[in-house]
C-alpha cells in the first residue's frame, strides 16, 4: 500500500490523504481516502473528483472508465515516484466501496479500479498517514 498527501482542489487548497494499492495479483487498482477527523475538504467521490480534472484525451472509454484511469494513474505514480513523505508498506485495510468499473482495457496493468474510503486496522500507522495532512487542511 501507498499511502500519500494529496492536494485535490488546485483553487481552495484543499487536502487529503489518498492510499492506493492493488489485489487480485494487481489486476484490480483500489485508491481510497483515508479519513482525518475534521477534514471537511475531504474529497468523497473519488470518481466524481477524477472527472473535475478534466481529461485531454490521454484515455479512451466512457468518462466513467476515464476518470478510473486517472484514478490508477494517480496512485500508480505516487508508488512509481513518491514524494517526500509517502508511506510504502504492507498494511491491513478494508474498503468503504463506493464506486468500482471495469476498465475496457489493461491500464497501469489494472482491470479494474475501485475507490472509496480505506480503513487501517493499524493504529500507529493510521497516526503517520494522518499526519501527513495536518489540520487545518485547507
């Protein structure tokens, strides 16, 4: 699991804590928040969040299937080249689903790509990726 800041809203400031991982042998791309109490910027649907970056065409499908490739690309990068601060680690999660689709072809070698809220049963290390977005976070 990677687990990293993420600025979500050029135009407020706005932050959050994104985590990103695979399962399924990497064919399935899960990118969650990680909830910070009183963070009410969070950003809530991810799907919705990806589509209000805009696309230039970098990816095919419908715009459901667009915003899941924006969404492996942005947690598949921050694994590929993290930034200070980013937690690379073994961890156990479960998800809050709230949206998942299938992509219509291999993208960052994901099928597919689900998004929600990530829970840690980890307790210290859900401290350390709170505490990459200290409050206030905007």
């Amino acid at each position: 699991m990677t687990i990293f800041p993420f600025l979500h809203d050029w135009s407020t400031g706005s932050r959050c804590v994104l985590a990103y991982t695979t399962t399924e042998t990497g064919t399935i791309g899960a990118v969650g928040v990680i909830p910070i109490e009183g963070n009410v910027f969070e950003p809530g649907d991810l799907f919705a969040m990806a589509g209000r970056h805009g696309f230039i065409g970098e990816w095919k499908g419908s715009h459901e299937q667009r915003c899941g490739c924006w969404l492996a690309c942005t947690g598949y990068s921050a694994r590929s080249v993290p930034k200070p601060g980013t937690i690379d680690v073994q961890a156990e999660w479960s998800m809050d689903m709230v949206k998942s689709v299938k992509l219509d072809s291999p993208y960052y070698g994901h099928l597919r790509v689900v998004a929600g809220r990530f829970h840690l049963q980890d307790e210290e290390l859900l401290a350390q990726a709170r505490a990459l977005v200290p409050l206030p976070v905007a």
